[in-house]
C-alpha cells in the first residue's frame, strides 16, 4: 500500500473494521457507515481513515470557509488513497461567546480528545481559524498523539474605509475611542465595523487568530505557507487540497504530533511571536499546548528567549498593514527565513512536511521590505513580552511591541526614571463595574492613574475575559490622552495596541495579590527590573488579607463549575489541570 515499497501498516481504524478475532462487533461497527454510500470493502481495504475536525459553521462565521475547504481537503485524501471522515468540533467564536470564548477552548479541547480516542480515526486534519480554535485542537493533538496537520482557514481580505486599511478588531478599539472624542457617531461606527470584515475568514490583523496559526506553522504543524493565505484566495483551496494528501503520507509514516511538538519548537514559536508582534494570548495558548505536548516550557522562558527579538513585521496592531499584504510578502516563512539567517530559531527540527524546518524556509526571504523587515534593520528593537512580577502578581506579561509614542514619552522616557513609572491605582471589580464607572469624575482619574481591573480571570470569569485593555474617561481621550496604563488578572484582545499589564497569576479570584489592592494604593512598575509592586506595606498587605478572598459570581451552567474547578493560572496556561498528564491515549483504545 506505502510507497517507498514499506510493509503497510496495520492502522488502529482495522481494529474496529477488519478485526477477524471479533467479527460479531466488526459488523456492528461497518453496518452504519454503510447508509451513506461507504461499501465494507473501502472500510476494508487497509486505507486510513482521515479525520477532518470541522470548526465552522454558522455560529462560528470565522471558521466558516472550512465548510468549503473541507471538500479539497477531501479530494485529496482520496486521491492520495485515504478515506475521508468529517466530524464537528465544538464551536468556539471569540467575538460573541458569553460569559467569554477562553471558557470553550478547554471544552473543543476536551471534546476532540474523546472523539479522536474512541472512534476509528487514524490520522486528523485540524481546521484551525479563529483564535481559540488553533491552540484547542493541537491540544487534543498532543493528548491522543495521532499523526495530524494543521489547516488554517486563512484571514479575510484586507478592510479598507475611506481610502485607509481598516483592520478587524483594531478598528472597533480605534472607533470606540473616536465615539468617546465624539469624531464620529455611531452609524459611522457600524460601517467602519463592517468595513474591516470584507470576507469569509479570521481577523485579518495579526491578532490572536492570525497569531496561533502563524504559531502552528512555526512549530511545524501545517504545510510551508499554509497561515498566511486570505481564505478567499485560490491558494487556500489549493493548500487544503495538498493537507489532504500530506495528512494520507502521514498515516503511513506515523508522523504523530509528538515529533514535532518539541521544546525547541515552543521555545521557535516564541521567537516567532515577538517577530510577528503576536498576540499576547499566545502566551497561556503556547503554554497549554506545551504542557499537553509534555515539553518543557517555563513562564519565564517567554523573557529568556523571546524579549530581545525585534519585531520584523509591519502589520497591525503593532504596524500598517494586513493580511493579504503579509501573505504576498512571504507570510510566516519570510519572517522565519530572517531569523533563520540571524541563527534565532532550532530550525533542525521535524515539520509535517517530513523535511526539517531549516529546508522548509531555503529560498524563502521576502520580495516586500515595507511588510517584511530585515533582522538587521528591524521595525523595532526588544519587541518580545517583558514578564513581569512583585507582590500583586508572580507572573504578568506586557506586550512591549505596541507601546506607542506618546506613551513611551509620557511613562517610559522621564529622565533619570527611564523605563520606571508610579501611578495611583483606580481598581474596578468588572467590567461592568468599569464601564458603569469610568466616567465618573468623583474616580479622579488623569495621567498619573493606572486603571486596574480584577475578577478576570480563568476562576474569576469564568474563562478569562478580553478586558484589561480598558480605555482613559472620554474627558482624557477628548483631551488627547489615548492611553493610560492598565493592569489586570484578564487578557486582552489580540488585536489591541494597549501596552497592558496583563494575565496576571495568581487572580484575585483565588487569593492573587490583586485581590488586596485599593483605589488610591500607588503601583510602581520598573521595566528595568521586570518588577510591579503596590507601594504598601507587608503589615497593611496581611491586614487587608484578613478580609478573605473575594467571592465570584456563581457559575451559571454546569460546564462553567467544571470549568472552574479544574482550570489552573493564565500563567501555566489556563489547562484543565487533570487533563495535563494525559498523553498519548490512543495506544489504549479499550474495546468494550
Ligand atoms: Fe474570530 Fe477574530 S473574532 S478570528
Ligand atoms: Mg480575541
């Protein structure tokens, strides 16, 4: 059956539908998938059976295009000699899930484990897109460890208003804050909304969605190229007919996630991720696949590997452009090709491709400099996270890539304190109680205040909310002032160029320092030292402790309670914490 003359191999699939030791169950097992047209001699004949784990559909419109794709992909799973098998995931849309999509991925995760374990799958193609999709899918990857290949959906075409590139999610922050400076009104505001999600696809910035598939593709886990191509675009529907016959090669070679899912990798795709300016979600996301992959990647890795690589790549948030501009300047192999000439990446690794990640980018530098800069002459210099820690957190990240101007001149350039401000804290329980409150002028809050926003994170949510990016009182944004520094026990959207203090960990919601700070307390951040510290007293801090953890919101469904009391820190990567030593369960695939 194999090229290359090899014996075939006998795949696990065989033992629901060829097992002669049990030919009362194999008919049981081949009678269903008859109704539909399949003959017992296909399900027979030694072929693997190819999963597809199909993320779109009409709740998760991000997604949707696989729908589409998901017919080549068939195409060439059949003509590279698989059979084909298309399955739901569980939908995850970031932009519409309530209380918050983080909540889902551990459930798609969950999901797509039990249904890679227990039915005759021999190999799977992930449809990956928006942003929760991409790290829930190689989770359960490297948990049932069967050969598997990332397709991403790919992003919209570029959004254009006005003669201007308008990017999803970057555009709604920049247009809530043109609302509050009244520039616009809020008919204007829908159309810029629109504008920027011209088509089928993810974001088209280089916010989460675009980031974890970049990410995918950097730790070698889709075809060379494959992150970067507009949904639209032929490519795309070349590319998943090419992941169809890779994923059939795959089966045979038994290519399984865990070849390529590698400390060195991780520790690739966090190089990556400075290089791109990435999301700054990519930070519990690559810790949770790591940690399913069972490599070891430690919180601080993310300064020791990444902080010093400069930002290559001129998109949004962090620069101009968007997708469709990336994707004709070479997409994440133009990016990778710099860093692997600066000898940045461990590029001697196993790809999908079945060739190293090093002959994956031979001949790929970039044709575009104004989207793809060289290492040498970067867009900017240190644009990794800096992680953060002190006595309201042990672990926080900054993105230090989006850091505009005025705030650098305003809280990082004073001299004599360069790099080190104080501000007095304005501390919010919720969202709600930010959005509530934030124009009250009784807060005081000017240019020397810090909006802080706590029960935000995985236990206090539940899930984790895309909030600490919180935005100055109209009055200050009317007087210029677009951005004041923000920290909290949240994320924050991908696509934000918020300089935020965020995913601090431990969360108030379970005894973290920020539980105990007060509106009015002075928080000092000294980026020098990595440090963020209230300027309070340990006496003070055991006092205040005295009144207990603060309660959260009761769950309201029973996924939320489980949810919570399995979930670990953003630090370590919001994991369900039992599910982590899981690894490799299709080898004990029990026949009952
Ligand atoms: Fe789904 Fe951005 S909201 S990709
Ligand atoms: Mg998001």
């Amino acid at each position: 059956m194999t090229d290359n003359n090899k014996p075939a191999r006998r795949f696990r699939s065989q033992d629901w539908f060829d097992n002669p030791d049990h030919i009362d169950m194999t008919a049981l097992y081949l009678e269903r998938f008859m109704n539909y047209g399949i003959t017992p001699e296909e399900l027979r004949s030694g072929r693997p059976i190819i999963g597809i784990a199909q993320s779109g559909s009409d709740i998760s419109p991000c997604n949707r295009i696989h729908l589409e794709l998901a017919k080549r992909v068939r195409d060439g799973i059949r003509d590279a000699g698989g059979i084909a098998m298309e399955f739901p995931l569980h939908p995850v849309f970031e932009n519409c899930r309530r209380p918050t999509a983080a909540i889902d991925r551990n459930l798609a995760y969950m999901g797509l484990v039990e249904i890679l374990h227990g039915y005759p799958i021999d190999a799977v193609v992930l449809t990956t897109g928006c942003d929760k999709t991409t790290p829930a899918q190689l989770m359960a990857a490297a948990t049932v460890d069967i050969p598997a290949i990332v397709l991403s959906g790919g992003p919209m075409l570029d959004g254009w208003m006005d003669g201007e590139l308008v990017g999803s999610g970057a555009a709604i922050w920049k247009g809530r804050k043109q609302l509050a400076a009244g520039q616009i009104d809020n008919e204007k505001f829908l159309q810029i909304a629109a504008a920027s999600a011209p088509s089928a696809g993810h974001c088209n910035t280089m916010g989460t969605a675009s980031t974890m598939n970049a990410l995918a593709e950097a730790l070698g886990m889709s075809l060379t190229g494959c992150s970067a191509i507009p949904a639209p675009y032929r490519e795309r529907g070349q590319m998943a007919y090419e992941t169809g016959k890779r994923i059939v090669a795959m089966a045979h070679e038994d290519l399984r996630p865990s070849k390529m899912l590698t400390r060195d990798a991780f520790l690739d795709a966090i190089v990556v991720n400075a290089a791109i300016g990435g999301s700054t979600n990519a930070q519990p996301h690559i810790m949770a696949m790591a940690r399913h992959a069972g490599a070891e990647l430690h919180p601080d890795d993310w300064m020791a590997y990444g902080h010093d690589v400069p930002l290559l790549l001129n998109m949004q948030p962090s620069g101009k452009f968007l997708g469709e501009r990336f994707h004709r300047a070479g997409g994440v192999p133009a990016i990778m090709w710099e860093l692997e000439q600066a000898g940045k990446l461990r590029s001697n690794r196993p790809t999908v491709t079945g060739r190293t990640m090093a002959e994956n980018l031979s001949g790929r530098e970039t044709n575009d400099r104004e989207v793809v800069y060289p290492y040498a002459a970067p867009l900017r210099e240190h644009a990794g996270f800096m992680v953060l820690k002190g006595n309201l957190f042990d672990f926080a990240i900054m993105k230090t890539s989006v850091i505009s101007e005025q705030f650098r001149s305003r809280y990082l350039s004073r001299p004599g304190h360069e790099n080190v401000f104080e501000c007095r804290a304005v501390v919010f329980e919720s969202s709600d109680d930010y959005h509530q409150r934030i124009n009250d002028p009784e807060l005081g809050i000017d240019e020397n205040s810090i909006l802080v926003i706590r029960g935000a994170g995985p236990v206090g949510w539940p899930g984790s909310a895309e909030v600490v990016n919180m935005q100055p009182p109209d009055a200050l944004i009317k007087r210029g002032v677009m951005n004041l520094p923000t920290l909290g026990d949240g994320r924050q959207s991908g696509t934000s160029d918020s300089p935020s203090i965020l995913n601090a960990s431990p969360e108030s919601a379970v005894g973290g320092g920020l539980a105990w700070l007060r509106t009015g307390d002075i928080v000092r951040v000294d980026l020098n030292q990595g440090s963020c510290n209230v300027l309070v007293s340990d006496e003070e801090l055991a006092e205040r402790k005295k009144a207990g953890v603060p309660a959260v919101p009761p769950s309201q469904t029973p996924w939320q309670e489980l949810y919570r009391a399995t979930v670990g820190q953003l630090a370590s990567g919001a994991c369900m914490e039992l599910a982590v030593p899981y690894r490799g369960v299709a080898e004990n695939m029990a026949r009952h």
